[in-house]
C-alpha cells in the first residue's frame, strides 16, 4: 500500500530529523533575542506536519476504525484533558499570541504521538526498527561532540542546527579543569545536555538489542557459561556502539545526564539479571560496561572527576533552586496557570526574577524543572493530570526498556525545562511517549 508506506517513511524522516535543529526566526515579542519570546520555523516542523498530514490522509481513507471511540482509553482521555487546560491558559496569558503559539506546537506533538502509537499498535513500524534509528543517531551525535571536544570548538555544521561554539565565547558551556577551561560536547543540540538525553536514548536503545540479539552460535566456537560462543560479530557491533555513545555521553560533561545514565543502568541490570530470559546477556552487558568505565576513568578521569564534584553553592544548583522557588511561587500565586509558554515573560513583566535575586537578562530562563513549568504554565490541575496520565502509561507499560526510557527522561526533567520548551527536547519526550502509548495499547495487548 503505497500511502503506507508513505506514512511510514516520513515518521522515519521525521525521527531522523530529531538531533538536527535548523531554524529560522521569524517573530520576537520582545525587544533583544529570547529564545523563549520568540517564534520560529524548525526543518523538523515540515517534516511533523508532512508526517500527520499523511497519516490523516491514511486514517480517513484505510483505517477509519482507529477514530472509533472504543480505541479511546484513560490515557487518550487525560492526553485530552491535559490539552483542555492548556488551552484555557491562553485566555489567562498576558501574551496570548504567544501562548497560541505554543499551544500549536502542544497540539501537534501530542498528536504526533498519538499517530506514532496507532502506527506501533497497528504494526506499521516496528519498535526495533526505531530503536535502531536512534541507536545510529546517538553514534553519529556522539562522533560529532568528540569532534567539538578535540577542536574546542564548532565544526562548521550550521546547517544541520549545529551552535557556534568556542570556550571564549560567552553562554558557550564550559567546564573548569585545572585552572583553565574546556567546551562540553553540544552534538547538533543547542546545549550539552540536550545531547546528553539524546544519548541516553541512544544507550538503551544498545542495550535492548544486547539483550535481545538472536542466539545463534558460531560455527567455529562453542558456548561458554557467559555466552563467548555466541556468534561475535553482532557483540562487535553493539558493543562498540555502546563504548561510543558512553564516550558521548561523557564528553557532554552534563551531571545530570550522568546520574540519570547511571540510574537506567542499574535499572536495566537489576530488572533482567531476575528474568531468566536475560540472566546471561545481562550478565556479559555488566561486564562490557565496567570495562567501558573503567577505561573511560584511566583516561579522561581528570576531567570527569572535578565535574563530578558538586558544591551547594555553585550557580548549577543555588539557580535550579531560586527557579523552583520561582515555580511554587507561581503556582501559588496563578493556579491556573500562567499562560502556556507565557512563564519568562510573565516572570519578566512582573519582576519575579528580580525579587529572587535575578537582575541580569541570561538569567531569565524557564524554571528547571518541567513539572513546576507545566504548573506555573497551565495551572496546578493540567500539571495534575499530566502526572497520572504519565503515572499510568509507566504502570501498564511491561516492556521494560521503553519504560525505563521514559522514567529516565521524567527524572532528567526535575532538573532542566528542554523537554517543555526547546523543539529537540519536545521531540524526545513526545516521541517516547508514542512509543508507550503504543505498547499499551488495548488491540495491541490483544493481539
């Protein structure tokens, strides 16, 4: 069927569009650049639109049942509802075009995932088929920043959404090492850690295919009680995949990026080393990881170790904190929200930003935390059914890889706001979330 097929390969253009961040501005509602007062046009927004153009097309013309209200479940339900109180958070914004704005792109990420799930649902894409395209991704961004790292500084990219980068340019991200300066690995993102969820995307996509792989043997070698026999060269491959997007992951230099990697590491360990099935391959992942680690340890130890150390009194922390603050305050003070997309403008029109302290314009950035910003945006009760929609995608979801994905982007949200605000992040989160919504779906499970 030629407009399947259609549909198919423009959500894999579209996936493959994900790291790459080209854009053009064409509106600020505020005098000097913001990147949160602004709105542009990403190479990636054709390609969304493309994408739920075609699938509208195959929805009305082969698949009509999928618009049957018994496919509708608590999930699609909350989904909407969280869209309803969005949407009367634009009538509370002091820039209502701007929240319009947002809105528009809530909306077409929202339905975007609800399309990426019919298609999973109904077979038309296959999850290791994807998984595989962000395995390949997460290599590819991972070369890339090792090329910043050694260069210290851009690679000419531009196109691509690559950021102008150099230790001494102001903004750029930077770590402190032995008295001077070093430029974190951006990838094609616009900021390390951006590059850092990517990648961990990237990892567990390995590791599902470690633990998955075919167990064909060898021809010429036998089995042994960790599996050597096994036929070598997929263990090449995903394993070298795994050391490289790990040196990725690393050389973005995000603390955040790491702890959550660690996490989904010993959750991704813990879970198979108690299912039989898996007792063997997770083994030999446990094995290629410490040696991974400790070769990374020998030779960038000097680096990794004083970025691993943490003082309270650092900007990364005493700023996540007083932008917290600043969402409860929110909150408390706007219950309803403050318009979706409207909580640095508002927070600048109204001085909350001064009032903590906050008196110089790069400080005015969205709160760190996508669950206070979703609060202070559309209001306590979006952000309410937000979390138990999350909360029940997570309990009925059994494949464990996707679930720890999305647990590993949810933690990563208590510390940053990309997955609310900046088109890359938006992608990731609502991309998994289809992927989720997907594998729980009722004609799925019955099938």
């Amino acid at each position: 069927m030629i407009l399947q097929k259609l549909v198919k390969i423009s959500f894999f253009v579209l996936l493959l569009s994900l790291p790459f961040g080209y854009r053009r501005l064409f509106h600020q509602f505020t005098f000097g650049f913001d990147e949160y007062e602004a709105i542009f046009l990403y190479a990636s927004d054709i390609l969304l639109i493309l994408f739920l153009g075609l699938f509208t097309v195959f929805v009305f013309r082969f698949k009509a049942q999928i618009l049957n209200f018994k496919n509708f479940s608590t999930s699609h339900f909350l989904l909407f509802t969280f869209l309803f109180f969005a949407a009367v958070s634009i009538f509370l914004a002091q820039y209502q075009f701007l929240a319009l704005y947002n809105f528009a792109r809530l909306l077409l990420l929202v339905f975007a995932a609800l399309a990426i799930a019919a298609l999973i649902r109904d077979e038309v894409v296959k999850l290791s088929h994807i998984f595989g395209v962000i395995a390949g991704l997460a290599v590819i961004q991972s070369f890339i920043g090792f090329l910043q790292f050694a260069r210290q500084g851009s690679l000419g990219l531009w196109f691509l959404g690559e950021s102008v980068l150099s230790p001494f340019i102001g903004g750029a991200a930077k770590i402190s090492v032995a008295g001077g300066v070093l430029l974190r690995a951006y990838g094609t993102f616009p900021h390390p850690n951006i590059l850092a969820a990517f990648l961990l995307l990237g990892l567990l996509a390995l590791y599902y295919f470690w633990l998955n792989r075919s167990y064909e043997r060898s021809p010429d070698l036998e089995r042994n009680a960790i599996g050597l026999g096994l036929n070598p060269w997929s263990d090449i491959i995903i394993g070298v995949g795994i050391f490289i997007v790990a040196y990725g992951l690393i050389l973005s230099f995000s603390r955040i990026g790491w702890i959550v990697a660690a996490i989904g590491m010993i959750l991704t360990l813990v879970w198979t080393l108690c299912q039989k099935e898996y007792r063997v391959q997770s083994t030999r992942l446990f094995i290629i990881l410490f040696s991974i680690f400790c070769f990374l340890f020998s030779t960038i130890g000097w680096a990794i170790f004083p970025r691993a150390n943490i003082a309270a009194d650092e900007p990364a922390v005493t700023y996540r904190l007083s932008y917290n603050e600043l969402g409860l305050h929110l909150i408390k003070e706007n219950q309803l929200g403050v318009g979706v997309g409207n909580q640095v403008i508002y927070s600048v029109k109204n001085g909350a930003y001064k009032t903590l302290g906050m008196s110089e314009a790069w400080q005015w950035q969205p709160i760190h935390n996508i669950y206070l910003l979703i609060g202070s945006e559309i209001g306590i009760l979006g952000l309410f059914v937000f979390l138990v929609f999350l909360a029940l995608s997570i309990f009925k979801l059994e494949n464990f890889i996707p679930k720890i994905m999305l647990l590993s982007l949810l933690i990563f949200g208590l510390a940053d706001h990309f997955f609310w605000t900046l088109q890359p992040g938006r992608l990731m989160l609502w991309a998994v979330v289809g992927i989720v919504l997907g594998l729980t779906s009722d004609r799925r499970e019955s099938s």
